[in-house]
C-alpha cells in the first residue's frame, strides 16, 4: 500500500482537499504528514491520494469533515526480494 493510491470516498473532495497521514520517521518519532489527492471525480464524491512512503497503520484524516471522523488505515509494506546468482 505504501506509495500506491488509496480511494476515499464522501462530499467535497477535489484537488485542494487536506487529507492527514500519520507517518513514523527513521528515528522511530511519529508525526503527520498532509498530502493532496492526485486525482477527483468532477462532482467531489470521490479523490485518490498516493500513500506516504513512510505512513504507518493509524488513522487517516479529511481536514474540514463535518463529522471530525478518524477512518482506520492499515497500511501493509511490501518487502523488496533480491537474489544473487
């Protein structure tokens, strides 16, 4: 999941819409990122947004929600493999 694009689904999305992260840097401090999605659809229903390279399995967080709802995220490494011949 890390550096693919998720989907979030509501009102209001478009390009400008702050979506909060929770990331955890190299020296293991948690913090939080906002990033924009990539894309919208044109009546706001929906919006893709690129997943942190360093996200970790927290809460994800539309900036403006009505509801103030936290959405759970699992957010699953994949593990590089590499073979010497």
């Amino acid at each position: 999941m890390v550096g693919q694009t998720i989907t979030i689904t509501g009102t209001g999305l478009d390009l400008t819409t702050d979506v909060v992260f929770r990331t955890m840097d190299d020296a293991g401090y948690k913090g939080q990122i906002v990033v924009h999605p990539t894309t919208a659809a044109l009546d706001g229903t929906s919006a893709t947004v690129l997943v942190p390279t360093n996200a970790i399995t927290d809460v994800l967080r539309v900036v403006g929600d009505a509801t103030g709802n936290d959405v759970p995220l699992q957010v699953v490494r994949s593990e590089e493999h590499t073979s010497e011949l």
